[in-house]
C-alpha cells in the first residue's frame, strides 16, 4: 500500500464520478438527479454522518497523532485518512457542481476502497514486528473502522441506493 494507490485509485474512482454524473444527466442510468430522503430517513443520516465523523476520522486521527513516531502506523493511518479527505472533497465538490445523488456513487466506491485498505492493513500490521501494544492497539483499531465502513456499505446498499433509483 503506498501513496501513489491512493491517488490512482481516487484519479479513477474521479473519472467514474464523472462518468456517471453524465451518465445522469442524459439520463442513460436509472438514478435520480437528488437524493429523496423522508423525515425519518433525514433524521438517521444526520446521525449516520456524526457517527461517521466520530468513528471514521476523528478517532483514526486522534490513533495518527498519538502513533505519529511508529513510521509503520503513521504510513496507514496516513494513507486511510488521505483517502477519507479525498473522498470528502470529492463529494463535496461533485454534489455542488453535479448532482447530490452523486453522494451514494462515490460513498459505495470509496467504502469498498477503505475496506480493502483495511484489510490489507491488518495484514501489514500482523506481520510487524515491534510493540506488541502497538501492534494489538492497532489492530484493535483497523477492526473497529472495518465494521463500521461494513455497516456503512450496508446502509449505503439499503437506503442511499434506494433513494436515489429511479
């Protein structure tokens, strides 16, 4: 895992998002323009995104600035959290200038990227040698984000993708 997978896979994970944003638009694709929530539906994804911020940034960078001096646990968390931004500013700028529905395109691609990034990070760090603490700490870690960007896939699966076909 290195930088340069991160910046493909977001160059790529780009140019399907635009993809599909015209795909949309000249309605070639059964998905709608926006995203049709109802109240209750509203009411969870305001607290999904919470929980989403709690568990999927603020906790992992919290992990970054407390390992910061273990080269190894930097380098992921590192790579985890450039991809987390990307996909932030990804989202942000294509729901503005394309279309909000979007937002369930490139969540779903980024949650199966994070996924394999997690994945691939705990391999890396059950081969690590060092602090057992380290080491248990963070694969403690990498299985909490990776339950939760599951339970996210499944939500985006379930309600983000029912929202928005057509």
């Amino acid at each position: 895992m290195s930088w340069k997978t991160v910046f493909s896979f977001a160059l790529f994970a780009t140019l399907l998002t635009i993809a599909l944003g015209w795909l949309i638009s000249i309605r070639a694709v059964p998905i709608a323009q926006t995203i049709h929530f109802n109240d209750a539906e509203r009411c969870f994804m305001g607290i999904w995104i919470w929980l989403a911020i709690t568990l999927g940034v603020i906790l992992p960078g919290i992990a970054w600035i407390v390992w910061f001096k273990h080269p190894q646990i930097r380098k992921i968390l590192g790579l985890y959290l450039s991809a987390l931004i990307i996909q932030i500013l990804t989202e942000q700028i294509f729901s503005s200038l394309g279309f909000p529905s979007l937002v369930v395109a490139i969540g779903t691609v980024y949650t199966i990227f994070r996924l394999w990034q997690l994945w691939r990070s705990q391999q890396l760090i059950s081969q690590a040698s060092g602090n057992v603490v380290n080491r248990k700490g963070m694969t403690v870690l990498l299985w909490i984000l990776g339950l939760f960007w599951c339970s996210n896939l499944i939500m985006l699966s379930t309600l983000g993708w029912s929202s928005v076909l057509s």
